[in-house]
C-alpha cells in the first residue's frame, strides 16, 4: 500500500474552503477515511504495533535467539529480545533512500500543515518495525538472503530456509501460503493474499470513471497552483523527492498545494468510497479464504503467547 503534511492559512477564505455549507468538516472527514483503518480489508493485516502484534514479534526474535546459538552464534545466548522485538535485521552499508518519505496513509497527504512542514518525508517510525543493522554473517543467518559469494552455511550448519526468523515465522505460523503478486512483486508472507486483493480491487476502483474525474479534478487545482501531475501518486513519488533525506522547500510546497487539492476538491471521499465498494466486492468472493486467513493468525497468536511465556 503507502502509507499526511501543511502551512495554516488564515482568514474566512481558509475556513470556507475546509467545509460545506452544512458545516461538515471535510478536512477532518477526509482524515479520517485517508487510514489504512478505514478499509474494509484491514480487518486481515496484521498490526505489529498492537499487543498481539508485539506477542508474535517477541517470539519471532526468541525462536530465532535459540536457531543462532545451534549456528554457532554463541553470544546470541545472551540477546535481550525485548530490545529487538520491533526491528527487522538490515545488511550492513544499505542505504535506505526513502528513509521517512512517504506516510502511512493510502491517499498520502492530506493536511496542509503538516505538508508545509514535511513535505512528503511523513513516515512516521516510532510505531513501525525499525531496520536494525547486523553484521554480514549473522544478517545471512538471520534472513537467509544471500547475496553472490554468501555461504548457504556457517560454523558447520546449514542455515534454515528464510533464516533463522523465517523458520521462527513458520513455527508460529505453519506453511506459508502460495506466493501471490502485488504491482509485480512477489509476496510469500503470511498475509499475502489480503494484500493480493487490497491491490487488485484499488486498480479496479481507479478504472470507474468517478475516479478518473476526482483525479481531473485534482490535477487541474494542482495545475492552477503551478504543479503538473496528472494523479496524487505521481506527486508523492517524484524522484526529486529521494535525492535528500528532508524535505526541500519545493517539496514542501507541491505537498502542501497536493494537500489543499485534495480537500478543495473532495478527492479522498470520492476514491475512498470506491476502494471500499471494490474491497467489499473481492471479500465476497474470497470470504472462505480470508475466514481460513484470520482463523490462522488467531492460532499464530496462540502460539506466539506459548512461546513467550515459556522464555526463561
């Protein structure tokens, strides 16, 4: 999916412009649909910032503690998997490019004053997973990503499928699910068919006609604002916008301008309801599946519980 920013305007002119005549607030109604909660589909991702979520990432990083001494890796014994429980591992010297570009929101920005501020850099991390760097062997042995010239071994082992913490995945999960596609992307995960489907009922939706107008109408404010973009997406994602690790004042402005857009011409509403009709339509048809998909996390969940209780 992909996860809001602005400058406060003043005056009658600025007040006018956030509702209607009924006094609706269409800024805050705009916030509020613009969250990954307020689909349909959400109700089958998992959120790693809840209890439950904390759980299984905690005896993710228990089980993998325990894979890492049987590789050889001694000091794990002493690893603190509280202090991992919400990090995923990062091979030394990656460069992260978008570091907080972006937002957690589907339909990006959408307050002006925090757009004036961040620009599109929005990615809010204290309540995500964090990459957390590893040294080259044990980054392997953890993920079993190899790169050229990596050893499908080490200290004498065969490291496990998917590292150590996919084989932790698989013991609080069971088999992962046939690999499915998203925008190109293969998805092995656990989840991947709810993100299977997120995908292909938003690029339905994006074909009604009523989203092609709401994306004119967009363009042509943006346009009278100085900004040529034919759609919110092409906005957010301007290469520009990964050459700095924080906003320039250009960006700051095109969000801001992408921000007012989408409020003045009640874009998110409009692309909202039709991702929710599309979203609704492709749990009816795959209702089993999903029901198969929750019944499994609940278990995960069991299992997760299990196996922290019983840390030492």
């Amino acid at each position: 999916m992909r996860k809001v920013l602005p400058l406060a305007l003043a005056g009658l002119f600025a007040v006018s412009a956030c509702q209607v005549a009924d006094g609706h607030d269409t800024t805050a109604e705009s916030h509020r649909l613009n969250a990954m909660g307020a689909f349909p589909l959400h109700a089958y991702l998992p959120d790693s910032a809840s209890a439950e979520g904390k759980t299984v990432g905690r005896a993710q990083w228990i089980l993998a503690k325990k894979c890492m001494v049987r590789l050889g890796f001694a000091g794990f014994a002493a690893l603190d998997t509280t202090s991992v429980e919400s990090t995923y591992p990062v091979r030394p010297g990656t460069l992260d490019l978008a570091g907080t570009l972006g937002d957690d929101s589907p339909y990006g920005v959408d307050d002006p004053d925090l757009a004036a501020e961040n620009g599109y850099h929005n990615r809010r991390t204290e309540d995500s997973a964090q990459g957390q760097e590893w040294p080259a062997d044990q980054f392997v042995a953890l993920t079993g990503e190899f790169d050229s010239g990596d050893s499908r071994s080490t200290h004498g082992h065969r490291i496990p499928e998917g590292g150590c913490l996919g084989q932790a995945t698989r013991t609080i999960y069971g088999a992962p699910p046939e690999v499915a596609k998203v925008g190109g992307v293969k998805l092995s995960g656990y989840y991947s068919l709810a993100m299977e489907l997120w995908s292909q009922s938003h690029e339905e939706a994006r074909k009604d006609p009523a989203w092609k107008k709401a994306e004119r109408a967009w363009s042509d404010c943006m346009r009278k604002k100085g900004f040529r973009y034919a759609d919110p997406d092409k906005a957010a994602v301007d290469f520009a916008w990964y050459k700095t690790r924080t906003p320039s004042d250009k960006e700051k402005k095109t969000a801001t301008a992408d921000a007012r857009c989408k409020l003045d011409t009640g874009y998110i509403p409009v692309a909202h309801s039709l991702d929710v009709r599309a979203q609704k339509s492709a749990i009816a048809g795959n209702k089993q599946r999903l029901d198969d998909l929750r019944a499994a996390e609940k278990q995960a969940i069991r299992n997760a519980r299990t196996i922290v209780l019983k840390e030492p």
